[in-house]
C-alpha cells in the first residue's frame, strides 16, 4: 500500500529531509585524504542529534552506523571503519535522519581531492540520472516512467545500472512501498498521487552492474571493482510535479 501523506506529516518529512541535508553540508568540508569513514560518521551522529533527530540506519536490521559510506567500487552499506580517505577516491555518503517520527534519506557521491575523468564522468551522469528520473515524478505518472528515463539516461552514457537495488516510498517508516527500480517500462506500475514520499536513487556503474556482498554482509560493491555512483533525494509528489525534502 502507498500511503498518501497529510500536510503535517510533510511538515515533519520537510523538517527530516532538511536535517539531512544540512548534514551532507555539514560533512562536505571533511571529506579529505587522510580522514577515517568512522571519524565522518561520528560528526554525522553528533550533528543530526545536536538537531533533535535520530541517525535511521543506526541499529537499522542490525546496521551497526550512522552513514553508510561506500568507497570506489563500493555500491551501497559501506560500513564506517578505520579506513582513510585518499587522493583519488570517491565517496557515497548515504544519510537517513528521523525527526518526530518520519525519515529523510538522501546519498550523494562526493570526489576526494583530485578524481580521473572516468570518476568525473561517472559521477556527472548518475546525478544528472536521478534529476531525469525527478523529471517524471507528478501525479499521474507512474512508477515506471521514473524508472524507464533513469534507465535510458545511463544507457545513453553507457554505464550500469544496478538491478537488485532500488529506490523506495518514505514515511514513519524508512522504507514503504512503492518499490522504484532504476530501469523498467515507460506507463507501468503504480500511479503517482499527490502526497506520495518517495526516494528516488539511482546507482550507476562504470562497468558491469554485478553485485557481490562482502563477508561484513552488508557492504555492496561490484564484482568487477568498477567504480560506482549514487545520489538519492526524498522528493513530495505536489499538484503539478514534486518538491525535493532533503536538498534545495
Ligand atoms: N538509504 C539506505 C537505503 O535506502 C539506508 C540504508 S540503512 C541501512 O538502503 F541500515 F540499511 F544501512
Ligand atoms: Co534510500
């Protein structure tokens, strides 16, 4: 079932979105060679308390943090640790904050110094994919036509796109229906309704979009170590299109 948000239940997911991403703002200046995964998480679950709100992920099924930050080949659930930060790499902070009861969650992948015109590239085209894939959200619309123009972007680019991870709905619960896979067919699925809160997510691939999960069983990262991109917002469906929660 997607449920239809009340106009005070946007109120708090604008009030979560926007802690969110207040603290991608806040970890930007940080993110630089030599800093540790589990130093950017700690800032992050200090600033999103300091605000009133709840780290989600934290305990999450288990998940041992506050950010899932992933590395390079890493695709998503990166666990923070004591590894560093080098010239070169790219990061995905993927951020999730609970005030009063309703989430934010938003990724957004962040370059390391100097990155090579492959990591540009990539990083370039996965952003400009989930903005394609915003570009159809309006009531109306269905699910599909989001996942079918994110999927025709990374074609056109040629990069993966990555099949067993999907983009979701957003309420008192991180994750609600509807399901949004990153590729599919134009006027399937579920039709967007005014009121519906959903986490739009792409996440592309410079090689093959393959998976394989870690012994940690968590991270995700792909099998060919090709680096990956991903940049998530949690939008509201409005009258005529949609408003972004977690970013301006
Ligand atoms: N934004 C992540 C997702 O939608 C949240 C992961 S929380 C975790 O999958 F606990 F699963 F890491
Ligand atoms: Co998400």
């Amino acid at each position: 079932m997607i449920s239809i948000k009340s106009d005070n239940e946007i109120k708090l997911l604008r009030e979560a979105g926007r802690i969110v991403y207040e603290t991608h703002q806040y970890l930007k200046p940080f993110i630089k060679e030599g800093i540790t995964t589990k130093k950017l998480d700690s800032l992050a679950e200090s600033f999103i308390r300091s605000k009133g709100a709840i780290p989600s992920c934290l305990g999450y099924e288990g998940y041992p943090a506050t950010l899932c930050t992933s590395v390079n080949e890493q695709i998503v659930h990166g666990i923070p640790g004591p590894r560093k930060l080098k010239n070169g790499d790219i990061i995905t902070l993927d951020i999730c904050a609970c005030y009063k009861g309703y989430h934010g969650d938003s990724a957004w992948t962040y370059a390391v110094g100097e990155i090579n015109d492959d990591k540009k590239y990539l990083m370039e085209h996965t952003e400009n994919a989930l903005y394609e894939g915003l570009a159809m959200v309006k009531p109306g619309n269905r699910i599909g036509d989001i996942s079918n123009a994110i999927e025709e972007y990374a074609k056109k680019y040629n990069l993966g796109v990555v099949k067993e991870l999907e983009g979701h709905g957003v309420g008192s619960n991180l994750h609600e229906d509807p399901e949004i896979p990153n590729y599919g067919k134009k006027g399937t699925g579920p039709v967007l309704k005014k009121g519906m809160v959903l986490a739009i997510e792409p996440m592309l691939t410079l090689g093959s979009p393959d998976i394989v999960i870690l012994d940690d069983n968590w991270t995700i990262e792909t099998e060919d170590y090709s680096p990956s991109a991903h940049f998530e917002h949690t939008v509201v469906v409005t009258d005529d299109g949609y408003e972004i929660l977690t970013g301006v």
